[in-house]
C-alpha cells in the first residue's frame, strides 16, 4: 500500500506522522520505504539522515538524473528506506513543467519496486503543487493528519476536493485512508466539538487512535529519531504504534473485501 500523507495547512503534524508511522510500521517488522517529497527535508533528518551529505535525494529521481537504487538510503535506527530529500527538490518542480506525464513521474518509479515493501509513505509539502500531485497520483490511499480547530475544517473541505480532482484526472484508484487527528488535548473544549464534528461526518474515515500533544513528540526529530526510539514509553511513541495497528488491520479487512468482491 502506498500512502500519501498531507494536507494543505502546515504545521499539523504531516511530518511527525510519516516518520513516527514509518518507525511504527517498521517495529511490527512490515518493510517500509518513507518518501520525503518536502525541500524541507524534515522528515529525512527525523529518519537519522542528514539531508546535506546524501549524494542522491527524490530531486535527482524524479529529473531521472539518478536510478532509484542510487538515491535509496538506510535509516538506521528507524529500520526502514528512505528516499531523501533537501532544497534541491525546488529545482524540479521547475524541470518537470514541459516533462510530458510530469504527474506520473514518481508512479513509474515505485511500480518498479512496490512489491519490495508493505508499505510506502509519502511526505508531501504543505501546498498543492507538482511535488503533491506526484504523491496523489501514485498512491493507493490519503492519510489527512489534522489539528481539531475551526479553521482545520475548511481545509480539510478543499483537501477533500483537491483528492476528488486528483481520482477524476489522473488516478481513478485514490481514497482517502483515514483523517488522523492530531495534537490532540481533550481537555480543550473546541477540540472536542470539532472531534466529534469530524466522527458524525465521516464515520469510520476517522481513526480511533488520536494523537495527542506530547513534548516528546515535539523533541525527537531534533535528535534524528522518531518518537519510538527516543522514549518509547512517551504516549506520543505508543500513539503512533497504536495508529500502526490500526492501519494494519483496516488494510488487511479492506483487501479482504476486495478479495471477497472479485
């Protein structure tokens, strides 16, 4: 399965989310492969690799400059692949306007090597750009992480949108996985109101697993890790391997029924 995870509205949690689920999915001994397709290149140095010294990053596989195994590299401590990023990445937004099938560019990569891995996440920028429609057209599923405020909401209504347009145009396979909800204190009264707004309007679309504020959380990536491997025992760290279950099971039910429908 290959997971895009974004929303358009920065600062809610998108990258904390790839890497601490790839570090998850990667204990329950799955085969991952995390995609950093940000210039930012935060979740390449939440994975342990500095995205400075990396001689190949997703810049160079999606010009074609470099095949896919020379841009794969290790996280080491998270136990999973990583293709990284950096301020590169800017530049081929750029090259890919005149490229014909531009949008597919990252989906003839990964049709290549999908089989190798149970689970491929894509960290996507906070924008709806090339780099975002690229993510989209390859993946089977959206995981939307999102702060539970007012202005969330409208957000994720465009989100919504922009996933209808991507399903209409480009791949007919797209579905939204789940809306995650993140930074999540139950204390907050708004936060509440908007949770439960979000449970009656899209049902089981919200996982059950929220993830709450912790300054664990908050602390890893600056140490190169995910949130599991800087204290396990942090209810951030046991969040988002609860989330990995979660999403474990639904994809299984979910082939099932494929499987059952056939």
């Amino acid at each position: 399965m290959i997971f895009a995870i974004t929303n358009q509205k920065g600062g809610v949690g998108k990258t904390t989310t790839t890497v601490n689920l790839a570090a998850s999915l990667a204990a329950t001994k799955r085969r991952i492969l995390m995609i950093d397709l940000d210039p930012q290149g935060n979740a390449t140095m939440g994975s342990g690799v500095s995205k400075n010294e990396v001689e190949c990053s997703a810049y160079d596989l999606l010009t074609k400059k470099s095949p896919l195994e020379a841009v794969i590299t290790r996280s080491e401590l998270g136990n999973y692949d990583v293709i990284p990023a950096n301020g590169d990445l800017t530049a081929a937004e750029v090259e890919l306007l005149n490229e014909i099938g531009r949008e597919h560019r990252l989906k003839q990569v990964l049709n290549k090597v999908q089989d190798q891995y149970d689970f491929i996440l894509i960290d996507c920028p906070p924008s709806l750009n090339m780099l975002t429609v690229n993510a989209l057209s390859a993946s089977d599923g959206v995981i939307i992480p999102m702060q539970c405020e007012y202005y969330a909401l409208e957000g994720l209504a465009a989100l919504m949108n922009t996933v209808e347009q991507i399903r209409e145009s480009i791949n007919p396979n797209l579905a939204i996985s789940g809306i995650l909800r993140t930074m999540f204190d139950p204390r907050n009264s708004l936060t509440r109101d908007v949770s439960q707004e979000l449970e009656e309007y899209f049902g089981d679309l919200v996982y059950k697993v929220a993830i709450p504020r912790n300054i664990r959380l908050a602390e890893a990536p600056s140490h190169g890790m995910s949130a599991l491997h800087y204290d396990k025992s942090s209810k951030g760290a046991i969040a988002y391997l609860a989330l990995a279950g979660e999403i474990v099971r639904k994809t299984k039910a979910e082939a099932k029924k494929q499987l059952a429908e056939a």
